[in-house]
C-alpha cells in the first residue's frame, strides 16, 4: 500500500515537558499541552491539533464545493469538539457544527451537509484506522 504523503511528518521532543515540534515538507508546529496538566500551552495539544486537521478539511472541502457551483457564500465558520465514554470500548463523538455568513437554501444546506461527510479527514476518521508502530 503506496503513503499518501510525498514526505513523512516528523516529530522530536526533548527535555522541556510536552514541547513538541512537528515537522513537515516545508513547515514546522510546535505543540503542548495547557497549564491545567503541566505544559505550558505554548501550541496546540494533540486532541485540538486532531480537530483542527478535521475542521480545515472540511472548510476547504466546502470551498471548492461552493466555489465550482458558483454560490454567493463567501465565508464558512466551523466549530468543533469531543467528548468520550467509556462502555465496553472508549466511544468517541465529534461534534461539528458549521455555518455560513449568507442565508442559504434548504436545499445547499442538505447538499453541503452530504458533502462536509465526504471530506477525506471525516472518512479516514470513520474508517477503520491501523496503526502499526516499530521502535
């Protein structure tokens, strides 16, 4: 099975608590966790890092949506958040709520909906997900 990445992304942490830097082909971001577990909230954590992978597939899924069907909708506003129980197995879910800054039709509103769920982060999150990790 061929990676979906030209480059893979790379990560280092040394002895500063939970800084981290995670590189990729021509970019770096730093990540933390908050004050409130011992970072020092100097970037994202990995949950908000997770989000927001999820929250810019979907803006620009939408983007070249509306855009290629010529709709007057120039801005497209995303929330997100998670929250977790335990069953038999951890159950995550992922609240997304999207909104737009012109009114738009019953019918957009339905199609966009169709189409936020076909953004590739919210089909490989719902997915079956392997990970295979060697030291």
């Amino acid at each position: 099975m061929a990676n979906l990445l030209e480059q893979d992304i790379t990560g280092k942490i040394g002895t500063q608590k939970y800084l981290c830097t995670i590189s990729w082909r021509n970019g770096k971001l730093v990540m933390d966790e908050p004050k409130s577990i011992g970072g020092n909230d100097l970037g994202p954590d990995p949950y908000s890092t997770l989000l927001a992978s999820l929250a810019g597939c979907t803006l620009s899924t939408l983007r070249m949506y509306i855009d290629r069907k010529g709709w007057d909708i120039p801005e497209i506003n995303i929330s997100l958040n998670f929250s977790q129980k335990q069953n038999d197995e951890l159950e995550t879910t992922i609240s997304r709520a999207i909104s737009f800054s012109n009114e738009i039709t019953t019918e957009q509103k339905e199609r966009l909906l169709l189409i936020a769920e076909k953004c590739p982060i919210s089909k490989l999150l719902k997915n079956k997900i392997t990970i295979n990790t060697q030291l």
